[in-house]
C-alpha cells in the first residue's frame, strides 16, 4: 500500500478498519487451556502487529488532516 498515494480521509479510514481488524484477530485467539490453544500465542502477537500497523497509518493520516490538505 502506496501511504504517500492515498488522501489523509482514506489513510484515516485504512488505519481504523487495520485497528479494528488488529483486535478482531487478537480477540479471537482460543483460550489457553482450550482446543487450539497451542496457536494463541502466534494469534495474539499478529493481531498486536496489525493494530499497531493500523495505530501507524492512523497517526499519519491525521497528521496529514491536520496539515491541510486534502
């Protein structure tokens, strides 16, 4: 994904659905002690990694807004 091609509107909107999808993910992880909880570990930190890529993309759009253009 081209950040530097997209209009701050569309980076802040990129950032919250790669948040959400991020604890989506993480969320769903099994619990320990359950069925396939040997993946929850692994489920957990790829969530951690997407909402913190969405936490980025986020920050750089509204940097973005705020600095006028659109």
């Amino acid at each position: 994904m081209a950040l530097t091609a997209m209009s701050p509107r569309r980076m802040l909107a990129a950032g919250a659905g790669l948040t959400a999808l991020g604890i989506a993910i993480a969320g769903t992880a099994p619990i320990l002690g359950t069925e396939g909880s040997s993946r929850t570990l692994a489920q957990q930190v790829a969530g951690g990694v997407v909402l913190l890529a969405g936490w980025v993309v986020l920050a750089l759009g509204i940097h973005r807004f705020g600095r006028g253009g659109d």
